[in-house]
C-alpha cells in the first residue's frame, strides 16, 4: 500500500548466500560454506563463563556502556595495540555496525569514501542516511590496498570540497584478508591529514593479524581516526552483539555527545549481560594471549593452503594476514568461463554453488563492477573447537603436518579441491 514510498535497501548478500547455502543442504547436498564469514571458534571460556553468571542482569545500562568495560578496553587496546585512549573515550554499542552508522549519522550531509573492495554493508548505511558513497578504486596488483595516489585522486575528483570526507578503511580487509603495513599507513596518513578526512578505521579482525603484528591507523593519524572494532571475530561471538569504539580526544566532547544521542534515540545500551562478559574477555592475560595465538596459527596455516592451492589452478590470490577472508580474481579463466555462458561474478557464483556446493560470495555485493570475476572465500568451514584443542595439543613450538591439517581442515580442503576441479573442466 505505500509503494512508491519506500526507501530501496537491499537484503545483506552475506545473510542472503547463507540461507541459500542451508536450503540447498536441506535438500542433501553438502555445501561447502565459504561465503559467510563467521568466526568458527568458540568464545573465551572466561567470556562464556561470565555470561552465564550474569544471564538474568536485566537493568539498562549508561549509553556509553559500562564503566567498568569501558576501562577494561581502554586498557587492552592500549596494551595489545599501543592505541592512547582513556576509558571516556570508549562508546560501547549491540555490535560495531551500529557504531559505524551512529558515526555516519552524525554529520548532516557528507561524502563516505569507500575502497572497492570493501564490506559489504558499508555503502548501504551511507545511502541510507543521505550520504554520497564514492569508491576508492584498487585492484589485484597493489593488493586490494588504498594508495595515497588513489585516495588523493578520489578526493580531488569530489564534487563539493566543502563537505566533510569520511574515510572507512578496514584492515586486516573483508573481503581479502590483507592489511596495511605501517608506512603505508603512514604515507595515507599524510593525505588524510591535508584533506582534514575523518576515518572510520574497522578493525575488527586486528586482533587476528596472523603475525600478531596489526598496526592500528591510529597510531599515525591520531587527531582524526575513529577506530570499531568488538567481540565477533576474536572472541568468537558474533551472535552476542558487542561492539566498541575508542574516539580521539582531538574531535571534543560535541562529538561524542553527538552520537550518545543518536545511540539514546536508537538502542539505548548493549545488552548488560554481554557488557558483563565482554569485561571478563576484555583482559590482555595469558589466556587471552594464548587463545589468540592459537586462532592466528591456525587461520595462517588454512589460509596459506587454500591461497597456494588456487593460485596453482591459476588464479590471482594473495596470501591472507589476518582474519579469514581470500579474494580470489578468476580472471585468467574468464575465456573459458565467458565460453561457458559465466560473464559476471553472479554467475560465477551461482553456477559455482549449483554445480559442486561450493558457496562464495560475488565481487560485486563488494562494490566492483559485475563484470569483474572476483568473489571472496571465508576459510571456516572447519569445527573450530576441535582445532583449538588439537593445536594446545601439538604446542605452538612446531607447525602442523600435512597430515594433521588434513584431519583438523577436512572440508575446507575438500571444498578447494571441488572448486579447483570445477575450473578445471573448463580448460
């Protein structure tokens, strides 16, 4: 009764693949799960434990979040990052993505630039708030990165200089896995800081850097970067919505009451139960440390399979270092593909999935043209649990044998070696 009316907003095509992967399992298929990318470890046992221990809190909390928490992830970002923020500048938030669209909310008008590649919800929140979302171009051979040329080419190309830039840059990167380095970081941060650019820096996965080596932005562009981040992918818990912001003392108190309102008038608090639980895991301790370690050795040693396994069967890949994320460019095949009626990643995709169960998610729901025959991997189709145990097993002081990463990554490896034959009757 109100078409016409409407705004356009598309289903996430990362909930949209799920659910068709686990209608296409119904029907007996197995399908290899690559297209959502959902942590596969459980959370920190402390975290777990402190949820259960608080599961009938049921009292509103400050719109800020607790101060308890709030202290406990200055202080962590701090110690595992080297990030110099004060528990008032913490905002905790029902997960990150509400904070990166409180952060957009609160300019009247701007201009969001966004890399392309990029996360997929990105641009819908910026047109949903009136925004302009303008692409950052990359590709393949600077490996998916932001360069200052591009940043500053993009800027220069705006159509009105006079509204504020917001820059959204996620690293370690979905879709690719890849993150920056700090001179490149360094080297945007000399751009950012002559175009006054406001940065939302999604770190969400800085914690799973493979190397444990994740350079945040703020530590080279302090005065101006907004850095998000949560319990979904390093804690394993992405269900229970706790997301965090660390805010830089340089942008003054109007701002942050300006998204404290906006978060008063939309979810009022996290839920306290999880703020609880996120105040056990929020401790940069031994376990924490050890928890972590594990995680990134065995997404290192997953990620690195899968990345040589495909660039074997031809295809332009880059190694992951962090998260669990590869972004695949099919283009060396799009001959045999074009011959085969697959002319878009769409396609791609969909005759992927129809013909061997393999579900990756298509180029485009990642901001590149349609044409481009790029689609992103999520390495998790493995029992998480399982691996953690066997890795405490096998000790951090030697890599797992061919042998042991064949049991502990089963379907992985024979979703990859399902694709790789896939591409391979194409020839």
């Amino acid at each position: 009764m109100f078409d016409g009316y409407l705004r356009t907003v598309e289903t996430s095509q990362t909930l949209l693949l799920n659910e068709q992967s686990r209608q296409l399992e119904t029907s007996g298929t197995e399908v290899f799960k690559f297209g959502f990318g959902q942590s596969p470890f459980p959370p920190l046992p402390a975290a777990v434990e402190a949820l259960r221990a608080h599961a009938a809190a049921k009292d509103y909390t400050p719109v800020q979040g607790l101060p308890e928490l709030r202290e406990r992830v200055a202080e962590f970002h701090r110690a595992a990052e080297g990030i110099d923020v004060g528990a008032e500048q913490v905002l905790i938030a029902p997960g990150s993505k509400l904070l990166l669209y409180a952060v957009m909310a609160a300019f009247q008008r701007a201009d969001v630039l966004i890399p392309a590649p990029a996360w997929v919800s990105y641009a819908p929140q910026a047109k949903l708030l009136g925004h302009a979302a303008i692409r950052v171009a990359t590709d393949v051979e600077r490996r998916w990165r932001v360069t200052p040329a591009a940043l500053e080419q993009t800027l220069a190309a705006k159509a009105d200089g006079a509204v504020p830039s917001v820059l959204v840059l996620n690293h370690p990167g979905n879709p690719d896995g890849l993150s920056y380095s700090a001179d490149e970081l360094q080297a945007l941060a000399i751009v950012l800081r002559r175009h006054r650019v406001l940065v939302i820096s999604d770190e969400i996965y800085g914690l799973l850097n493979h190397a444990g080596a994740h350079v945040s932005l703020a530590r080279h562009y302090p005065e101006a970067t907004i850095v998000t981040g949560g319990l979904s992918k390093w804690c394993g818990a992405g269900g229970w919505r706790l997301g965090i912001a660390l805010l830089p003392r340089s942008l003054g108190d109007s701002f942050k009451h300006t998204l404290l309102g906006i978060a008063s008038e939309t979810y009022s608090c996290a839920p306290l139960p999880v703020q609880r639980a996120a105040i056990a895991a929020y401790q940069w301790n031994a376990e924490t440390q050890d928890y972590l370690a594990h995680q990134r050795r065995l997404l290192a040693t997953l990620g690195t399979w899968c990345a040589d396994e495909l660039r074997a069967s031809g295809l332009r890949i880059h190694a992951p270092e962090g998260g669990f994320y590869l972004f695949p460019d099919f283009t060396p095949h799009a001959a045999a593909l074009h011959r085969a009626g697959i002319t878009s990643a769409q396609q791609l995709c969909a005759r992927l999935l129809g013909d061997t169960g393999v579900a990756l998610l298509p180029g485009d729901a990642f901001g590149l043209p349609s044409q481009q025959l790029c689609a992103r991997l999520a390495y998790v189709e493995f029992d998480g649990a399982a691996a953690l145990q066997a890795s405490r097993e096998i000790g951090l002081q030697r890599r797992l044998s061919a042998d042991e990463q064949a049991l502990l990554f089963a379907k992985t490896q024979r979703g990859i070696h399902q694709l790789k034959r896939w591409l391979a009757a194409f020839q």
